[in-house]
C-alpha cells in the first residue's frame, strides 16, 4: 500500500483512558472503530518515518568515515545465511546462476590461491632509478677460482643493489665564478658556471609542477620547508615558474583534446572545486545565474590511447562534454559517452544522433547497497544480480575478449538476469509489494527510470558496465582540494587542469611524467612546430628522432 502522511488525531488524556476502557470491554461504537484505524494509519506511517530517518543518518554516518568507504559485499551487515531464500522467478534463477559461476562454497575456499611474494620490491621496481655498472675489479671471466680448487670463474647474470638517498625538491649549488678586470680599459670577464646552466633547471620545474598539481602539496608549504632545509623557493617564484611551463604547454594542451575528441569512448563526471575570484564574483553580484565551480575529469579512449583532460571553471560536466563534441569529426561512429544520471550531465541534445548515452550501472547498485541492513532480502537479491554481471565482466577481461565476443557473452550470461530482474522489479511496484517512496521504492524507481542507459553493455559493443575508470582520476582533484583547498584566480585553475592532464595522461600510458615534462621543455621549439608528435604516447619516439639526428651531425662533424 502508498503510506501517506495521516490526519493529525488530537485526544485528550480522558478521551484515550474511555477508548482503552471501551476496547478491554468491547463495547465499541462504529467511532471507535474510525478513531482505532486512524490511530493505526499513525502507527504505520510513524513506523515507516523513523526507518527513514535511520537511512538517512546511516547515510550521514558514511558520509563522516564512520562505516566502512568501500562498497564491498563482505562490508555488509549480514551474512548471506541468514537471509531467507527468496522463492520467486528471479530468486530461482540466480541460485542457479550463482552455482554455475561459482559452485560451492567450500569449493570456492578451495579454489583461492595463496598470493606469491614477500611484500618486497625488487630492484626492477625502481625505473627512475640512475644506473651504474660496477665490475669486480679483482677477477674476470677466465680467471682461476682464487679458492684454488683448479676451476675457472664464468660470467653470471649480474646482481643489483638499490641505494637510496634524501634530498629536498629544490637543491642548490653555489656556482663561485672568478672575475677579472682590465686595467687600463676597467672591462670585467667573468668566468661561466658551465654550458647549461640554469637557474632553475627543467627538473626543478617539472618536479614542481608535480609535486602542486598531482601531488597536491600547497606552495606556501613547500616554500616552508625549501626555507627550512636552507634552499628558498618562495610560492610567488613557484607559481611564476608554472605559469610560464604552462603558457607554453597551452598549444600541446589544445591539440590533445582534438585529438581525445576522436575516440569511441568517453568518461565524464565532475566534482566541486573552490576558486576564489569566482567566489568574489559570487559575493559582489549576489544575482548572478551561474555561481558553481566545478572540475570536469572527461577520460577518452583513441585506439588503445587514453587519454585525460581535467577543465575547472564555471560550466559543469555537460557543458563542457558539448564543448568537447565540438571538436569531434563528423565522419565518425556514435561516441559511446559513460556518466552517472546526474541532469546536469545531460547537455548533448543537439549530438543526440552522434552519441550513445550509457549510465554508470554502479550508481543503481549504490542505492541497493546503502539500504542494505533495512532491506535485505530484497537488497540481497538484487546486489547478487549485480555480483553475477560483474563477475561475467571479470571473465571477460581475463580471457581478453574482443569487443564483440564481450558483447554476445553478455548477452547469453547477463541479459537473462538483467530482464529478469526488471520484471522482478516491476512486479514490486505493481504488486504494491514495496511503498513507491521508501529508500526500497526510491531504488527500484531509479533503476527502471534510467534502465536503458545502465544496460547499454547489452547492446553496445565496448560499452563499459560503469564510470568508475573516472570516478577513480577524480580522486586526484580531491587530493589537491583537500590539501591545497583552491585555487586562486581561474588562469590559475586552467594552469593547474592543463598539467592535471598531462600528468594523469602518463600514467594512464605507463610513462614517467617528470621524464616527459623535462623532455617538453628541452625540445620545447620541435614541441610547438607539432605539438601531435609529443602526446605522451609518442613521444619517445621523437626523442629517439632526434638522437639520431645528433649522432649524424656528430658524424659529419667528425668526417
């Protein structure tokens, strides 16, 4: 039945002492029995208010740190025996299923391998790190054993050892050049520190750069500690130094969201951030239309490149995924674009035949899972649903499927339990079996409202089951906001975005990002001839370009 919020009942004490007289008694008038079933629409509808309200603050609870962050089913608050077998259609077939993918229990103990490894890291672990061939000095290959056994020594394959040493961000070397001055005509020559040396060299930068905008460490903290440890580096110097890498960067910048525009999948998703010029703004035109500050994380796959972009300012994801449609060609497939179904993601009206719109299907699970410990046979039912699909998923990945044998395996193992479970949940809301707006309720209608774009995986090959790939790089916008809290004006919000991206886009390819970023400032004139030459991608590739080319001059020079 709807629960609906009942006509408030107003009894005096003596009034409700002759209604319990009348009820021991039985004498009840057809009043009586009125005021009895109003009194239990009351009950029943206080009942439901208070469960509410400890949804809510369970929610609230999560939201503090006080439960557990993960969304893990072994964080649930009760185990999966003590919650009765549900008989229905769709309670039948994923017993079925779930014995099928993974049989018994005592068989799945079973089947858990051990994971190999001591926790530490060999010496291959350190790819930054210098490395120099020591010899042995006293023997060589061919030499007879010292033990005096009448063997000889043969090579092996040699051993490694990693030393590590502590330095600050910012080191110094103080460079004493010896002038001299003529006599007669006072001129004063003074001697050079050596060719290349700069004042702030590329590695500082790049290690700066890192170190504020992916690391998230707030200048005025670094400066503190250059200060401390006796090498300055005042925060204005730091910024001024970024600024300029930055402004530089902007044509590269540029032409790897051109390039990101041509993929066949995108992530988007936004988060709040702080700009305090805009919060001026905000303050001195109270009615301002737009006063939000977001950052938008858009994730694009090209080919197998992916690549990030992060923009910060006033427009909220949407608008800044139609911008980025902008620059997409038109000959192209639809673009398969993942967000949660948030409305204000939805801004894509005028692409509406040059995208395919799918919805993050851990969002619907989400809503199951908070209300787990008030509903859970029910939430139960359906988290095993999404268990069964993500395990199907796993499979898929392991056995490196391609696109189209990921969709027909989804097709034939998922489909059957994603159908079911809509009828399943459909029959709740038509059956009256759930109230429409209990957190249950709230959860079955949010799943059916938005269910086409969370099942898009079934029809779209390449279609990812969620938008946690982008959820996940948002996590680099919370650490910088959490520790450095905002940014100041918003050139300094592009800057900061503009090696956001580029950062995060190296370690999305595997490379080292203070590798890049010092190779960008030392071919800096090839960077802005064709800045497509030097995505993190390829640029390796130009770099041994351009040894070759070297080693030729040198040639010729010496010919």
């Amino acid at each position: 039945m709807t629960i609906k919020k009942p006509k408030q009942i107003d009894l005096q004490e003596g009034q409700i002492e002759a209604l319990q007289e009348r009820v021991k008694s039985g004498r009840l008038s057809r009043a009586d029995r009125v005021l009895i079933a109003s009194i239990l629409d009351v009950y029943v509808w206080l009942q439901f208010t208070l469960q509410e309200a400890k949804i809510s603050l369970s929610r609230l609870k999560k939201f503090f740190g006080f439960d557990p962050k993960t969304e893990k089913s072994v964080n649930l608050p009760q185990k999966e025996a003590e919650i009765p077998q549900d008989t229905s259609d769709h309670g039948v077939l994923i017993e079925e299923a779930k014995k099928a993918a993974f049989g018994s229990e005592e068989q799945t103990k079973k089947d858990k391998k051990k994971v190999p490894g001591h926790g530490r890291l060999g010496h291959k672990a350190y790819t930054g790190a210098e490395e120099i061939k020591c010899s042995h000095g006293t023997f060589k290959a061919g030499d007879p054993c010292p033990e005096g056994c009448g063997g000889k020594l043969y090579a092996l394959l040699p051993t490694a050892f990693i030393a590590l040493k502590g330095n600050a961000l910012a080191s110094a070397t103080r460079y004493v050049c010896e002038r001299l001055r003529c006599a007669l005509c006072n001129k004063v020559f003074t001697a050079s520190p050596g060719p290349g040396i700069r004042k702030y060299s590329f590695s500082l930068i790049a290690a700066l750069v890192i170190s504020r905008y992916y690391m998230g460490t707030p200048s005025y903290r670094l400066a503190k500690s250059q200060e401390m440890l006796g090498v300055p580096l005042p925060a204005t110097t730091q910024w001024r130094l970024s600024e300029e890498y930055g402004k530089d960067l902007v044509p590269l910048y540029d032409a790897l969201t051109t390039y990101a525009a041509q993929g066949y999948l995108t992530h988007y998703d936004d988060s709040d951030m702080k700009i305090l010029s805009l919060m001026k703004e905000n303050k001195q035109n109270p009615d301002l239309e737009r006063t939000g500050m977001f950052v938008t994380s858009i994730l694009s796959t090209v080919g197998n490149h992916k690549i990030s972009l992060f923009i910060t300012g006033r427009q909220h994801a949407g608008e800044n995924m139609r911008d980025f449609l902008l620059r997409r060609m038109s000959d192209l497939p639809p673009l398969i674009c993942m967000s949660d179904a948030l409305s204000r993601n939805f801004k894509l009206d005028e692409f509406i035949n040059e995208v395919i719109q799918a919805l993050c299907l851990q969002h619907g699970r989400r809503k199951f899972y908070e209300i787990y410990k008030f509903f859970p046979e029910d939430c139960h039912l359906v988290l095993d649903t999404f268990s069964l699909v993500y395990h199907y998923d796993s499979i898929a990945k392991e056995q490196a499927m391609t696109p189209s044998e990921r969709l027909v395996y989804h097709q034939t193992r998922s489909a059957p339990l994603m159908n079911s479970l809509k009828t399943w949940m459909h029959d709740k809301l038509n059956e009256k079996k759930v109230e429409p707006n209990s957190s249950l309720g709230q959860a079955i209608r949010y799943m059916l409202k938005n269910w086409y774009g969370m099942t898009q995986f079934l029809h779209v090959e390449g279609c990812p089951l969620d938008n946690s790939f982008c959820e996940q790089s948002l996590k680099v916008i919370i650490v910088c906001r959490k520790n450095s809290l905002f940014f100041k004006t918003e050139n300094g919000a592009f800057i900061g975005s503009l090696f956001t991206s580029l950062i995060y886009t190296c370690k999305l390819a595997g490379e080292n990002p203070f590798h890049y970023l010092v190779s960008l400032q030392e071919n800096m004139p090839a960077v802005l001839k064709d800045p497509t030459q030097w995505f993190p991608s390829n640029y390796k590739q130009q770099l041994g370009g351009l040894t070759q080319e070297g080693e030729m001059e040198e040639v010729k020079k010496a010919a």
